[in-house]
C-alpha cells in the first residue's frame, strides 16, 4: 500500500476561474463575513465604481446577495453583502483516528445536515473512505437538489499533509495511508467536484478562524491535545502550512531529556509525555501499582483499557495521583507552549482535542507554565483558552476549506 | 528617563502616498527585484493593457526606469524595468550594543557612502542618536544632491521595538531608552523624511530576505549569536513581528531546566547558556580554574576580559574545554532551533551576528543538534547555514526598511 504515487494534481481542478479583482471580493469576504461595498472599497483599496461593477456582476453570477443592514446612515438602510446560501452545497469531513464528522453545507456555510461515527483509521484508507462516501451520499440524500449543487469537498485527516497532492505523509498512526490517492478516490463518486486535504488541527483552527474565537485574530495557534498532540497556526488571518506542510508539529518537541523514548525515535517527546495516549498509559501504570486507589477501582470493575477521560473522572472524584498526572502534562504543555509564544509571539492560543475536557486545571496549568517562561512583552496581551467550538471545530472548518477552494482567481 | 510616552506617531507620516495599484507594482518589484511589463501582469493578477499604463505612470513620475534585458525573445530585446537610482536617497542605521554602521544608498539601495564605528549604546539615547546624526550629515555631505533627495531613514536597533511607534519596549541593555522619542529626534535634523525603527535581527533578516540568501525563500529565520540571541522571521517573504512585535524572542526559550538564572529572571535561557556573553564568562571560569591552558595563558598575558572570540581563538590553537564551550553552545541552540522547526517548518536558517564568526565547529553542533531533535518531514529540505552576508545584513537590511517606506497605498 505504500507504493501509491499518483501524478500531482492541482488542488483546483474542478474550481472554477474567477477574474482576479472578482477572486479578491470573495477570500475578502470569506475572511470578514458580511461586508458593504463601502468596506470593500476600503479594505481592497479600489474605487467605490470600481467595487459597485464587481458586485453587480457576482450578484449576476448567483455568487453573491444584497441583504438589508441593520444601520440606517442619513436616513437610508445600508445594504449589505452576503453570500448567496443557495449557489453550492459543499462537503466538510473532520476524519480523526476513531472517528468521522460529515456536514453538508450551504455557501453560506450553514449546515444542512451533519453525521458522525466511530471509524478506525487502522482499517485502511478503502473501507474508511468508502464508509465516508455512503454517509456523504445519505446526507445529500436528506436535502433535495444538494448533490447537483455539490462543489467541493473539504477533509481533515489526522497526520501531516502533502497539502498539493491531497496525500497523507509518513502517517504515524494510519498504516496504509502514505501517499494513499484520497482525491480521486473520492472523486469516483463525486466527480467534477474539488477535493481539499489537509491535517486535521489546520481545519480546526481554520474552522475557529472562520466562525470562533479566531475570527479577525491575526495570528494565533490552535492546539489540539488529543491521542497525539499537534498545532494549527494561524498567520496574518490565513493557515500556516510551513515550507513542506509540516508546521505545528509541537507534539515532537523535546519537553525533557530524560523523559521516555517517543514512538518518533526520539527521547522525551511532548506527545510521548502529556498527550492523551501518554495519560491513559499513566493511568494504567497508577492504577497497577496501586498509587491512584479510584483508576485501581475502575480498572478492578472491569474497565479497560484506561483513558485520558479516566483521569479526568478520578481527579475530579478527589484522586490525588489523577490530579497530579493532569497538572504534569499541563506543566509540559505549558513549557512547550512557552517557547512557541517566545518565538511566534501570537495573541491567543486556543486549547481543544479530547484532552481538552478533562478539566480546568489541566487549562490552569497549561497557562501557569505558559506565564512562567515567557517574557511579559509577549504575554501582556495573550489569552490562552479552552477552544469554545470544542467538537465542531473541525467540522467547521472543513466546510470553511471546501467554501474556499469553489473557486481560483485567474487572470 | 523611563517616563517618555509622546502621542503616538503613524510611521508613514512624511510617505508618499501613491495610488493602490502603483503600489503593489513598486512593493512586489522591491520584493523581486528587475521584472518585466509580463512578469507584473502575471505576478498582480492585472492585464496587460493596466500595467503597461500603470508603468507609464511610474516612469513619468519618475520612480521606474527601463533597463535593456539581456534576452532577446522573438528578434526583440525584452525591456525590463527598474528602479530609477536617482528618484530619492535613504539612510540605514544597523545600531548594535557596542557598534554603528551607517550607510547612505539611492533609490535603487546602491550604497554611495558607508561609515561605522564603536558606540555604547549604554550611553542613552541623546549622545549615541546625536553622533548618528552627525555621521549621517557627513556621508550626506560626500554625495552632492543626496541631502535634497533624502527620504527615508531605516534604524535597526539591539532591543524590542514598538514597531508602530518607533520605541524601544523594556531595553534590558540599554538603559534610558524604554519608550524615548527615536524618530522625533532624527526628523530635528532631517525634517520630511520617514524614520522607520525596527528590531536589529528584524532589519538583518530582511537584508538577507531582499539581497542575500533569504531572496526568493518563503519562510525563513535568521538567529543572531552576539552579546544576546535572537531572531527575525520571514513568513510568506516579509518580515513577521508577531502581536505585539516580539517575535523570535528565543533567547529566552528554556535551554535547560537546570541551567543558571538569566538576567530576565527565568531559568535556564538559551542566551544565558549559550550567547557570546555566556560564552566570555565560561571563558573567564575556564581560564581562572586552570582547565583551559590557553584562554589561561591570554588572561595572564593581560587580555581582560576574555571574550567568545577568545574562545573561538583558543579552540583552533587545540584547547580541549575551549572547543567544548562552542560545542556546549552550539548544541543548545540546536536544540531551541529543533523546536523552532518542528513549529515552524523553515526552508532555510541563517546564523549571524558575532559568534558566528567562531568557527565551523559551532555550525556543525547547531546542525546535528536541529537533526537530532527534529522529525525527518521538517528537516528534509531544509538548510543551515552561516549568515553569508555576515556583517554587511544589518545595514543592507536598514537601507531595504527605508526603501520599504518612502511610499504608502492609498485609494
């Protein structure tokens, strides 16, 4: 399975061509939501005509829509611009290692209909992607007239991206994936549309970019805290993919040299220290030796394997040890943290993934170890909060990166 | 001293403002260098027919000129265009710690004159900014015609900057200037000129970026190893400051949980390990503890006190525990610089500033300290290497911040 390597295809393929000053109205108003021809005028530095012929002419296509504001300016309302809901129906499919969240949307984003299970990666990219194509097709199948405007399709898968060809690099978790043809795959069933693959924190913090606590913050970082622990970076109100696509991989970075060695190979990995993966190991170990009496109780009524969820009951049934391995790991995450907010100097960092519900100490520490390392120049104005979207993060945001790839600016 | 807070000032202030569309022809040209009438077209999504006037515009006002190219397509010779060298000058002003390098450039940042000399800047901000002033009125003076053609003055300077005011924010070494009025006082003596104020390894970052190693690469950082460590980052080809403008801060990024107490207060910081002041003092340690025969011998010989360069000098004559300091430091910035990579994912790092000059040791323990720690998808493409502009990035860097703001978009 690991021989696949299909040509490269462009990730627009199917996207249809706008005119470039036509292009800048819609990633403007993808960005900022509702807008008057006013505040395009203004934000694209064109003239007021300039903006009034580009709208009309989106307005033609079906791509846009006047609504009325809520604002009356010297006695007229103020008429503003939306995007037209019924122009396209998209897909967003937030892929994690054991389970699938499917939304089919409007161009406006909102969603018609949404699905979700547990899958297992594990399993293979055919039957899991084969599961993904029949909830896809029973969802448009609840929303008349939803598959002939279906245009894009955006997934978050849970491993580093190739994001030009669509493919999974070196998936630590998802054998059989590597360099695996996801776009055509998908597109056997749904031809003519565009498909969108990226790594599942982007579309996380892409979706809080677009519709959370991210939206109109310029630079911020997205930390999913799940079975792994990786980054999604947010830079200038636009995703942050690095040189190869491999930015944000914080889960790799050392957070003690004397720690254990880490599936990657290397020693004291932050994944391998305080990811869930590495509290429901603590776990076991704690409830074992006997040194956390409630996870020994748990284990003893026949729960097992141990969870990160595990800690959190138990701490907050009173278990000391519980809430030492929480504070542990939000001590090391807070560490990590510290250097990234040194170096990147962001004004928020939102914390999510399953791991994120395990408590708000977990939050207290990561924030304490935060504050504790960093400088007061880069803290002064920096939040550090639960992810709000919580679970819809990352459905949220594959819509978004489907809504975004509709189209291309061309010349 | 610590009490100046004057009302905030736009950097644009005295900018020409030229219609938006010039604009982005003069900023994407700075960016690229000599383009053709084609090249624009494609790079700003314009036709044809609006750059061939949008360039008839800027020739007559001036700002471009034609140059012959040298590939002839189709019989014809291309025309390519450029700054026009005689529209404007600028000053850069690279300020270090203990140094002032100043250079006088035209429009197309030839440099026409250059001057540096040792300052201390622990001197305070009215001698050290009264001697650039005269320095610059003496290069001004070896140009005729540059005085009346000056419009822009770029100052790095060796502290965090309030990038909109053109303040230095808590300078740790340098006393008497938080907060002190830098451009107001350049502009008493060059009244209508733009003074832009930016960090030292901001200004040496953009050096590079514009006419050295980082032209043409997207994401970059430059780290400078001198009496402190830190770095500029170039995200996208510009310069990134993060939300508060303290970005690539990691000289404050914990090294080593167990190391000594930094100037800042926390533990362990790479620069209080690892920068060349960290260095000097291992130096004096090494040779008054008598491990280090050779920086031993230099200390008896009267040379006090003992640098990095020392160090480096001692390493080459075959000291053991010399050689050990630099591999001791390199292999901490390695490891700060593992983490910068696994979040960051740069194509290219660049290592300056004066340690840099210790020898090829240093950069090899950098190296297989980034290696060790970083994950194969980050490193694969990507290189280290010495800053080879060395000295020269900081004022190259100046004149660029200068150009960069002779004009501003307007509508």
């Amino acid at each position: 399975m690991n021989t696949h390597s299909p040509p490269q295809q462009a990730i627009h393929h199917f996207s249809e061509a706008l005119p470039e000053q036509h292009y800048r109205v819609v990633r403007l108003m993808r960005a900022r939501g509702v807008m008057s021809r006013g505040d395009l005028a203004q934000q694209l530095g064109m003239s007021r005509a300039t903006v009034t012929g580009l709208v009309k002419d989106l307005i033609d296509r079906g791509i846009l829509q006047e609504i009325a504001g809520g604002r009356a300016t010297g006695g007229r309302r103020a008429r503003f611009l939306d995007f037209n809901p019924d122009f396209a129906t998209v897909l967003g499919v937030d892929m994690g290692a054991t389970s699938v969240d499917i939304a089919l949307a409007n161009f406006r984003g909102d969603v018609l209909a949404r699905h979700n299970e547990p899958i297992d990666v594990r399993d293979g990219p055919e039957p899991v992607l084969g599961r993904v194509v029949e909830i896809a097709q029973s969802l448009i199948a609840r929303v008349p007239g939803s598959g002939e405007a279906l245009r894009s399709i955006g997934i978050g898968v849970p491993g580093p991206v190739d994001f030009a060809n669509g493919t999974l690099n070196v998936p630590p978790i998802m054998p059989g994936w590597e360099r695996y043809p996801i776009r055509p795959k998908i597109q056997e069933t749904f031809p003519h549309t565009t498909v969108v693959v990226d790594n599942d924190v982007n579309i996380m913090a892409l979706g809080e970019l677009r519709a959370g606590a991210g939206k109109g913050v310029d630079h911020f970082v997205f930390v999913k805290v799940g079975t792994g622990i990786g980054a999604g970076i947010v830079v200038g109100g636009e995703i942050y993919r690095g040189s190869t696509g491999s930015a944000g991989d914080i889960g790799h970075i050392q957070a003690d040299r004397n720690g254990p060695v880490c599936h990657c190979g290397n020693i004291g990995c932050l994944e391998a220290m305080a990811s869930g993966s590495a509290l429901a190991r603590q776990a076991m170990d704690a409830a074992q030796s006997g040194r956390s009496p409630i996870l020994a109780q748990y284990l003893a009524s026949g729960v097992s394997p141990l969870t990160a969820e595990h800690v959190g009951a138990a701490a907050s049934a009173g278990d000391q040890t519980a809430m030492e391995l929480i504070m542990t790991s939000g001590t090391l995450i807070g560490g990590v943290l510290a250097g990234v907010v040194n170096f990147f100097n962001p004004s928020l960092i939102l914390i999510g993934g399953g791991v994120a519900q395990i408590g708000t100490q977990f939050l207290a520490t990561i924030r304490r170890g935060v504050l504790s390392r960093s400088l007061p120049l880069s803290t002064q104005h920096l939040r550090i909060d639960y992810s709000p979207m919580g679970e819809d993060a990352g459905v949220t945001g594959a819509v978004a990166l489907a809504l975004e790839h509709i189209f291309v600016g061309s010349l």
